[in-house]
C-alpha cells in the first residue's frame, strides 16, 4: 500500500463511523451529520455519538444528536478549524454544552504509518511474532495498553521483545474494524529507554500491513512519550478527534 492508500482507508473508516462519505473530509467546508448507528464503526465506538468532531486538516467533520446540530455548527463556523480543539477556545464549546448535560470526554490525535519512512528498527533483544493463543496470561496491568482484557476477542497479533525467557515489551494490535488494526505498546520500566518501543511498534505495523490490513496508532496529545514513539517508529499525524459524553459517563470515569 502507498502512503495515499493508507489515508484513503482511514477517512473511508471515519466515514463509517461518522456517518458521512469520504470526501466530506477533503472539503474547504464545514460538515456536519446526524449520528447513527453502523455495524461496520469501530468496535470501541458507542454509536449514535452526542458529537465527535474529526479533522484530517482540510475542515471539521461533525457527527452529532439532532438537537445539537445548531449549537455545534455555531461552534465549528466561528473558530479556525484547528482552535475548535484547542483551548481558550474550547472552552466556548465546553459552555454550550452544559445545556445539553454533556462534557467533552476524549481528545486525542491518530497516527498512519509513512511507508516511505517505515522500516524493521534493530532492537538488542530477541523478538517474537505472537498470536491471539500467546495472549492468554498476559491480561495484566503490565501490558495494559497492547492488550484490552475487556475486548480480548479483538486482540489478534503482537510482537514481544524477550531478556532471555522474560517478557519485557510487547506491541499489539486489535482488529477494531475491517480494514484497521490499532497498535498498543508496553515496555517494562527498567528496559526503557533502549529502542525497544520503536522496534517492537514498526516490526508489528510491517506485519500488519503484511496482512493487507492498515495499522494506526492512538495518543493523548499530551502524551510525548507515546507521541515521540510514534514518530521514531515511522507513524505521522493523520486525523484529530473530539468526543463529547453525557455528564454522568464523564464524571463516572473521573470517579467524582
């Protein structure tokens, strides 16, 4: 697959999962859709959205309740597309959403790998291709973000890096969709440091795309550790998404 390949799948995807078509997202102008429900969404996506916002950098592309449209398009027609994720701005959209008893719940930016830049990293210690059968004992606060134990029947391909017979890195990827698989990574405390996120991440992203399938990687923005990962492993910025929830979901997961 070519670099223009890779993003044509991920806003085909987004398209899904937002309920508009794919060229909605290479617009100069504003979109906004009623969300509904699609089978063929991402798996971890609790569809009909309140509102999710998604940017691929040509506009906004809104999915949203019906009762929200005005409020939300109000928002996205005032502000620079990439200010309506930002604060002081956010803040306005943050107001306006009290009414409707939501808050904004998730924000985060999506990586696509770049096959120009994409490579096999050397890594010191042996590695090791895993399969879903490999999983079964590693559901542990340890490897946490390669592997979701609330969807083990999504995890389908990893890459463990090994100190002799101890596991001590271990990238996965969950089939999430069809055409997608995103890539999660952990790396023991004291193995840090040396390569090993990096070299385990494009290993399993080469394999991913070996099964025709495309990888993608998620990250909060604050996030630099994962971001610089990200980067080092040959992944580059591709889409921005913004999720509001009901009060009761957000304050629920802030434990208040």
């Amino acid at each position: 697959m070519t670099n223009e390949d890779i993003l044509q799948v991920a806003m085909r995807q987004s398209a899904v999962d937002l309920g508009c078509n794919l060229e909605d997202f290479l617009s100069s102008r504003n979109k906004i859709v009623i969300s509904k429900q699609n089978s063929a969404a991402r798996k971890y996506l609790e569809l009909p959205f309140a509102c999710d916002l998604v940017s691929y950098g040509n506009n906004i592309v809104a999915s949203v309740r019906e009762d929200i449209k005005k409020t939300v398009k109000d928002y996205i027609e005032r502000y620079q597309i990439e200010h309506c994720f930002e604060t002081p701005n956010l803040n306005v959209f943050s107001d306006a959403l009290i009414q409707y008893d939501l808050k904004i719940c998730f924000m985060a930016e999506y990586f696509l790998p770049d096959v120009n830049i994409l490579k096999k990293q050397v890594c010191k210690y042996a590695t090791r291709i895993l399969s879903r059968e490999d999983f079964t004992d590693l559901y542990t606060r340890e490897w946490s973000n390669a592997l979701c134990a609330k969807r083990k029947e999504y995890d389908v391909l990893g890459v463990g890096a090994y100190d002799n017979d101890t596991l001590i890195g271990l990238a996965a990827c969950s089939a999430d969709c069809e055409d997608m698989w995103q890539i999660g990574i952990d790396v023991l405390p004291e193995y840090r440091r040396k390569g090993i996120a990096a070299a385990l991440t494009s290993e399993l992203a080469l394999e991913i795309l070996k099964r025709g399938k495309v990888p993608f990687y998620c990250v909060a923005w604050s996030n630099i550790k994962s971001v610089r990962n990200a980067i080092k492993s040959g992944f580059r910025p591709a889409w921005v998404e913004m999720t509001a929830k009901n009060s009761k979901f957000v304050d629920e997961m802030n434990k208040l």
